[in-house]
C-alpha cells in the first residue's frame, strides 16, 4: 500500500474504509487550514447561479464551499461510505456515486467544477481531465486543489509530517492506517507545472495555480474556451 499507486477498486476500498476519520484527518493534517483552502478554491471558480460539479467529493466539505459561494452544487464520489456522510451534511446538495473517469454526466451541463485533494488518486489523470473538460460549458472553470512537493525551507518540515507523523497518527485512529498511502501517493504525484501542462492538453486554457501552505497545496484554476 506503500508504493503509491493503487487500483481503481482498492482507491475506493480505502476511501470506504477511512471515511469514519476522514474529516479529522484533513483538520489534523492541515491544521484547519483546508476548509480556508477550499473556500478560496470555490470562491475562484464558482459564480452565483453557477451549476458547479465538485468530483472526488468525499465528505463533501468543497461543494459545500461551491454551495455557500452561490452555486447550485452537485457531489460526486465512487467511496459510497464517503458520500453517506457528506448526505448528512447537506440535503441541498445532489450526491452522486460515480467515477470521475466516466462521469454520469451529458456533454456541457456545469458551469464550473471542483476537485479537492482527489485528482492524484485517479488512475489516468488526463483522462478525468477530459472528463472534466466534457462536462464543463464553453466558458467554463475548473478549480483543482492537490498536495504538492514544496521546495526550500519548508521541504524537511514536509517530509518529517507526511512520512512519519501523518501515517502515525492514522494508525492511532479506527481506519486510519490508510494513511500510509499518502506520503508516497504525493510523491508520485506531479508538480504544479506538470499538472498544469496536463490540463492544457485535456482542452483547458488560462491554467495558472497558487501555492498555499507554505508551497505544500497547489491550488490550479483553468477554463474551457469559449
């Protein structure tokens, strides 16, 4: 489970299995910061009125943002035990199981999409771009929030969080022994530059990302020509 990369079926076994811990994990983590980041990446992309599909939804936390930003939100997820809990909070929200790969979607229906800490663990990542960029409007915006490599100064601190003491403390918690993927899951996973050059050719254009944290979450936005 170490190595990083995981079949499609064993993705969702896990998300299935550290769904009860989910949300304590991503407090822990990032300190709360990522209910801040997921707020900042709604409020990128998101417009009042907007149809806005949040995939890889989890609990549901960034289409919750995408909700309180004025859009009419719909969640997507393949983890059925992730979405039971984003169901409990929000009726409001459409919550869909289905996989990112092969959206239950028709050509065109959102004005914007979301990703929040979920695109690295798709197994053809140009693939669900296209998806994304499928279902998205001309004109439309996708905002993509991932953990990524930071450099400098905050790279021990990095490698000392993610590789020790975030698997350690999923052991600690029922489920969480999961997390041991992580750490090599973000090792594996490409920099902002090659992300971006990899939307750019699944059809997006005006790719451009922030760093937040310290450089260890890469916040992507890009749009799909008119």
């Amino acid at each position: 489970m170490t190595s990083g990369t995981l079949a499609p079926a064993a993705v969702e076994a896990m998300f299935d299995r550290i769904s009860p811990v989910y949300d304590a994990m991503n407090r822990l983590m990032t300190a709360g910061l990522d209910r801040r980041w997921r707020r900042l990446t709604a409020e990128a992309v998101v417009s009042p009125g907007d149809e806005v599909l949040d995939a890889c939804c989890g609990t549901g936390d960034l289409a919750l943002a995408a909700e309180r930003a004025g859009g009419e939100a719909t969640g997507l997820d393949f983890a059925e035990r992730m979405l039971e809990r984003a169901r409990r909070k929000s009726s409001s929200v459409a919550w869909v199981r289905g996989d990112l790969l092969a959206l239950p979607f028709d050509d065109e229906t959102f004005d914007a999409a979301t990703v929040g800490f979920g695109i690295r663990n798709v197994a053809d990542l140009e693939g669900g771009l296209r998806e994304l960029a499928r279902v998205l409007r001309p004109g439309g915006r996708l905002g993509c929030l991932e953990i990524t490599r930071p450099r400098g100064a905050l790279r021990p601190f990095f490698r000392l969080w993610f590789d020790a003491l975030v698997p350690l403390a999923g052991r600690l918690l029922p489920g969480g022994a999961a997390y041991a993927y992580l750490p090599a899951s973000v090792r594996r996973f490409p920099g902002p530059e090659d992300l971006a050059a990899s939307m750019r050719r699944a059809g997006f254009t005006e790719v451009e990302w922030r760093l937040f944290g310290g450089g260890i979450v890469a916040l992507h936005t890009a749009r799909i020509p008119t």
